[in-house]
C-alpha cells in the first residue's frame, strides 16, 4: 500500500535561487545600478548607445562569471589566461556559467578560415584520411598548416648502463603546397620600392617604414661586415647584391651585440607579409600595397593544398574542392556518404553543416578567410559551436545579434535564442532592434542618456510595460518610418557593368547620384561585393566599412580624430615652446605613469591592479606643462571637456582653432557630443566607436560616401539622429550610398538597390531598383514584403 503525502512539499531550497542579483554595480559609467534578472528566461537590455548596457552585462555580469570559472583552475594554468580583475560591484548573486558570444571580428590570421575557426576543416581531414582514395596518410596530410618534413641520422641511446648508436630516419607528410606555405598566394616584391639604389646605406637607402638610418634595422646591415656602407646600391658586386637580398639567417657581431643577419627579402617577408593586411597599421599597409604583388599560388590553385592532398578523393570530391563548395551543398553532399566506419564522424559533421544552414549561413564556404567576415557573421559563426551543446543553466550573453541581418534572417535568430531558452538557459541579448526586443520575457532599459547621461535602470519588467513606461525606448519602440512623399531627382549615375565579385552574377546596374540611396537583400546576397568590390576606388570615393576601430588604452577621441594635433600647435604657438610637450606620449608625459595617468602593477596570475599615479593625479602631464595656458585652460582641462563645450570653446575668441572645431562639429553631427576628448577608447562602445570612425572620415574630401551598415550599434532614437546627417550630407551636394537592413533607414532612401533572391549562389542578382514607394507597392522580394509590414503599408 502506497501513502501520499496529503501536504504540497514546500520549495527546496535549491529551487529558490531563480534570479541573477547586482547590487551596487559601478563599472564605466553605471551610477550604484541594482536589478534582479530571471534565470532560464530571454532578458533584452535596451538603451541608446552608450547607456551602460555592455557595462552591466559584459563588463559586469559576464566578467565575473568567466573570473571565477578562471578561479577554479591551478595556478600553473592561470597564469596562461587572461587576468580578469572583479568588477567594481557590491553584491553578485546566483551568477551561473557565462558563455560570451560578441561581435569581435575574428582574428584576421592569414592562416584561419571558416573550416578551421569551426573545427570542421578537422573532421574533413580525419573523413580523407580514412576514406580517401588513394590513402596519403593521416590527417595531417590534409592541412594546409603543416609542412613535409623528413630527416635522417645517428641516435644516441643510453640504457642498462650502456650508450649504443643507432640510425634513425623520420618523416612527416603534411598537406602544406610548398610553394606559396599554405598561404594560396605567392607574392613579387618590387625591389624599387624597398631601397633607392643611387644611394648607399648610410645615406639612406632603404625606404621601408621603420628602417631609419640610425635604427638597428640599417645597424645590421652596415655592421654586418658582408656590405660597404658607403657604396651606393647600384655598385654592389653580384656576391654583395646576393648577401644584400638574399642571404640565409647568419649569427654576426654588430659592435659588442651578438645578432642575427638575413637578406633583406626574407626579412621583409617575416615582418610585413606574415600578417593580415587589415590588421596594419595605415602608413605599414600603404607600404605593402605599394611594394608587393599578390598573385594566387600557380602550384596549387589558390587551394593552400599540395598535390597529395588534391589528389585523395571521395565520391569523386577532393578535400579542397569540399572546402570551395557553399556550405549548404557541402551539406548535402555529407548527408549522400554512408559508411558505418565513420559514422559517428559523419553524423557530427552533418549537424555542424545543418547549423550553417539553419543559422542563415549557408552561403559561405569553409575555405573563406574569417578575417573576411562580417561582425555579425562573426558572432554567427561562433553561435554554431553552441547550437549542438547539451550544457544546461547556463548563461548565455549575446551582443547585438541582430546585426548584419535582413528581417527575414531575425525571424531565424529569434527562433534560435528561444530554443537556447527553452533548453534551460538564461539568454541575456544587449538589443535595439524592436523585431528581437519583441520576443524578450524580461526587459531591462537603461538611460536615460548616454556617457555621463546614462548608467542608471530607466525601466525593467514586461514588453507591455516598457512601451507604457515613457522612456526613450518605451515612446520609440512603435515608431514606423513613413515613406518620403517626395525623392529627389539624381544629378547622375554611377555605372557598374559586368560586376562578377564573389557571387554576383555578372551584375549591371546603375547607381543614382545626389541622392541617399539603399543596398539591401538579406545576409550573403551580395551587396558589399557590389558596393565594396565594384564601385571604383577613384578620387572622391570616402568608404566606411564595418571594421572595428583599433586603439589602447592610450588612445582617445583628440588622438584618434586627428584634432589633437591643431591643439598641441595652438597650445606651443601661445606659449612660444614645441608641441610635443602637449602630448601625453611624448615630452610632457608625466615621469611616474609614463602620460597614462595610472600606474598599473602586475601581480603574476592575479588580475593586476591599477591605481590613479600620485604625481600628475591622473592628470597624465608633467606639472610644468599644466602651467602653460591657452584660452584660460591647461591641456588637461581641455581634454576633460564634453566635445559639446570644447565646441564652444574652440569656436571663437583667443581659444579660437578653425581645424578643431571643425572636427569637433562632425563628433557633435554624429550625436557624440556628450563624450570627453579624453575618455580612452576602450571604455567606448560599439555604437560610439562606429560613429566615431564615421565622424573621421566624414572630414575626408569625396564626394560619394560608401556606409557599411552605419546604424551598427544605434538605438532607435539615435537612427534618427543618423537620418539627419545623412540628409544634410545629400543636401550639401554629396552622394550617399548605403548598405543597410534597417527599414527605418530603407523607407527614408531616395532609391533602393535590393539584392538576392537568396543567399550566395542563390543570391548576386539584383531583384528590384526604384523608389521605397514602388518596393512597398509591389511586394515582389522579402526586402519589399517586410518593409511594407514595417511601415504598416
């Protein structure tokens, strides 16, 4: 006989522990922030750019939960992990594991692609090497990043109190085509652009950035004792040119220093050609443009892959030719292998391609360069490797995964975060878009301004509530653009014909001039390898991509902008001394913190510490430099200003500065008035390092403005902010092309260019060009369908 307990069990204890709790929160610019978010539930964070959001959940939240993850491993480990100090907060409570999905680019290794960032290019080498016709060898032969190796010689063994001699041979069979190492391109360096050859060494020969006279990169070669300094190049004999160029890595004596020598070609190619062209710096990547040729790889056909490896096949594929395919036909060939062998392999690699597929993927292929992906495509990628995870109670922390995606692909999105929900997780998204706060069970905005404006909870609760709550989200969260009743007339056309980059299939379209006109179709369909890889990059063409703006901690707006320099000159012209006492990285740095106004002390494999220098306060210049004025203020003070009251400032009387103010004016245009000249860069977020960038080139003389997705990062209410400066740009006599899934942005164009039907070899066509009006009126293509839903049509 069974008995039932007649009273409802009371909640465990372990059941009680549903809510996420900050207490106190002070990271960047939170003021005391203190809220309760619900475990196992989607909570959007909302507010304009700048409000905190990022700070609350990556630099607060997240940053906890990964430090003490980190923790929990030994200290031998620790000290190989990024050190994570604890954020400024009280009280962090029922934190569970975070997993951190962003919107960093990924890194922009030569070597990474798609396949190997997502760990199928791995699956693919072990399915050769095993099934492969004919066999090559292990998995290793398949990769493109291992070189063949072989060797043979003596061994000397010592055992049993004997020492025996024995000959031994090794080799290693790689994938690597020899001729271009892996990289599917070969380059020719222009010898005209690395020296001039009517000089000699010591007069200044060579003229590659960083090579000056008395630096250790002439050093080597006029000590060398293989080269006479003072001959000009063109005289050298054929053994002195050879050594020059040439000659293999060799231990010289340059004074009392032991180095190393090598030719001047191979040392070029070590130092400048190794890396990413994007990842340069501006002046190293003019440099390379200028001396060096890239031509795909004659031996191997672009493919990294040697003839071996090229040579191995299954069901008539090799492993390239795999790699070259759109992910969603390498799929379907995968699903077409059946081979109880390898089928646990098999069936994993089928899921990791059906996520490409079901995440809006589909159209890239696996031999794609990752430093080629877009924010957005980024963050998607990095989603696949969670999608197949069975981890439960976790926290997931998404940022802006909205981004690079057509309505249609957010639909898709929205369906993947709430299964990562409904699996038992908590999904934390940092959104603007009204299509994916829409689906949120929990909201919390934060305002009400942005910077100094911002940091504190405006709102937290329902959808309903927000949109009730009349905050600066609640009001604009239903706003609709309305189609313009009016476009205006093109002044003329920009001709693209036979345009066939990446998947456009041989594309001819006019593009108007003097008006704002819109690129759109969903993700992949095209439209940067239209904008970016066939308007001709002629004079008067100023193109902003989406790329993430580089600075340290050292940099800031006045840096970054440019509009420090006119400062240090107008601060040493006032006071009759040089300018570089005004720069914090040069003379007038304080002596103590080197200018960067904190002393920061390591502390091994404990997040190190950074404390305000006592000397210049945090002041970061010497005390002399302080008492030099200009307009009544010391440098320190005017980088403190808001750029809103250095506008003022440098506008007119004795502070007046023509070349500042003029940069200042474009920060204030792009809604950054609230920011200080100051704030180092890596306090700023997405948003304000997008418009940022978008201010700085705003300054370059052109007179069509190519925008990559220019809405990245902005709240509802700073898109109309955007749409101002984009009407004042096309009124004053520009021509502004841009790529953007917005429909706010797409119902106020003048013309819209929309691309597909689909994605990659699906997509390169173009479906529909005319006015908003027409698209909505027609509704032919998804672009037309969702824009007509949007402005309620």
């Amino acid at each position: 006989m069974t008995t039932t307990d007649p009273q409802p069990s009371a909640l465990h204890d372990a059941d009680s522990h549903d809510l996420i709790r900050v207490q106190g929160a002070r990271v960047n610019n939170l003021k005391d922030v203190s809220v309760e978010i619900p475990k196992r539930r989607l909570t959007v964070f909302t507010g304009v750019s700048g409000s905190g959001k990022s700070s609350l959940v990556f630099g607060t939240i997240a940053a906890e939960s990964q430090r003490m993850i980190n923790e929990t491993y030994s200290a031998f480990l620790q000290g190989f992990m990024p050190t994570l100090a604890r954020p400024d907060v009280d009280v962090l409570g029922g934190l569970t594991t975070a997993i951190i999905v962003d919107q960093e680019r990924m890194g922009a290794n030569a070597r990474s692609t798609v396949g190997t960032a997502t760990d199928v290019n791995a699956m693919l080498r072990i399915l050769f090497s095993r099934l492969g016709e004919p066999h090559v060898g292990s998995p290793q032969a398949f990769s493109f990043n291992v070189a063949s190796i072989s060797g043979a010689g003596a061994v000397t063994i010592e055992r049993g109190g004997s020492t025996t001699k024995e000959r031994r041979s090794f080799s290693i069979t790689g994938g690597m085509c020899p001729r271009c190492e892996g990289m599917g391109t070969v380059n020719d360096i222009d010898l005209t652009q690395l020296y001039d050859d009517s000089k000699s060494l010591n007069e200044g020969a060579l003229t590659i950035p960083g090579y000056t006279a008395d630096g250790w990169g002439v050093k080597i070669f006029t000590g060398s004792g293989f080269l006479d300094a003072d001959k000009p190049i063109r005289d050298y004999s054929e053994k002195e040119v050879h050594d020059f160029l040439y000659r293999e890595p060799v231990k010289v004596k340059v004074g009392d220093i032991n180095m190393t020598y090598e030719g001047l070609i191979p040392k070029v190619q070590k130092s400048f050609l190794s890396k990413d062209r994007e990842a340069m710096q501006p002046h190293i990547r003019a440099f390379v443009d200028r001396a060096v040729t890239f031509t795909t790889c004659p031996d191997c056909g672009g493919t990294r892959l040697n003839e071996g490896a090229r040579s191995s096949r299954i069901a008539g594929l090799n492993i390239a030719e795999a790699c070259a395919m759109q992910i969603s036909d390498l799929a379907e060939w995968v699903r077409g292998l059946d081979e109880p062998s390898v089928a646990p392999l098999l069936a994993t690699l089928r899921h990791t391609l059906d996520s490409f597929v079901g995440i809006g993927l589909g159209y890239l292929s696996l031999d794609r360069a990752s430093g080629t992906l877009s924010g957005g495509e980024a963050q998607r990628t990095k989603i696949i490797r969670h999608l197949g995870s069975s981890l439960t109670d976790v926290t997931y922390v998404f940022d802006e995964p909205s981004i690079g995606l057509h309505p249609h692909d957010i639909q898709r999105m929205n369906e993947l975060l709430l299964l990562l929900r409904d699996k038992g997780n908590t999904v934390l998204v940092v959104e603007h878009k009204p299509e994916m706060i829409a689906i949120a069970d929990h909201v919390v905005d934060l305002g009400p301004g942005a910077g100094s404006a911002g940091g504190t909870i405006c709102y937290e609760g329902t959808l309903e509530g927000l949109r009730a709550s009349g905050t600066l989200t609640g009001r604009h969260l239903d706003d609709r653009a309305v189609l313009k009743k009016t476009v205006r007339t093109p002044s003329g056309k920009l001709q693209i014909r036979g345009a066939t980059a990446h998947n456009l299939r041989d594309v001819d379209v006019d593009i108007p001039l003097g008006v704002l006109v819109v690129v759109t179709g969903v993700a992949g369909s095209g439209k940067s390898s239209l904008v970016h890889g066939s308007i001709p990059a002629s004079e008067g063409v100023v193109s902003i991509d989406q790329g993430a703006i580089r600075g340290s901690r050292r940099s800031n707006p006045a840096t970054y902008t440019g509009m420090l320099e006119p400062i240090r000159k107008a601060f040493a012209k006032a006071n009759d001394v040089k300018p570089a006492l005004f720069s914090a990285n040069s003379e007038g740095a304080c002596p103590n913190c080197n200018g960067a106004g904190v002393i920061y002390t390591d502390l091994g494999m404990m997040a190190g510490v950074a404390t305000t220098c006592e000397v210049c306060e945090g002041k970061r210049f010497q005390a002399s430099v302080l008492e030099y004025q200009f307009g009544g203020r010391d440098i320190s003070e005017v980088l403190a200003m808001s750029v809103t009251e250095a506008k003022e400032f440098f506008a007119e009387g004795e502070a007046r500065t023509p070349a500042a103010h003029a940069i200042l004016e474009r920060l204030d245009d792009v809604g950054l008035g609230y920011l200080s000249l100051g704030q180092p860069l890596t306090t700023l977020s997405g948003g304000e390092r997008q418009r940022l960038k978008l201010a700085t080139h705003l300054g370059e003389k052109g007179g069509v403005y190519v925008l990559d997705e220019p809405t990245t990062g902005l709240h509802l209410a700073d898109v109309e902010q955007l749409l101002g400066l984009l009407d004042r740009l096309v009124d004053s006599g520009k021509s502004v092309i841009v790529v953007e899934h917005h429909q706010a942005v797409m119902a106020h164009a003048d013309w819209i260019i929309d691309l597909g039907p689909g994605a990659g070899h699906d997509g390169g066509l173009i479906v529909f060009e005319g006015a908003p009006a027409d698209l909505v009126a027609e509704r032919s293509t998804l672009t037309g369908k969702h824009l007509a839903a949007y402005v309620g049509a």
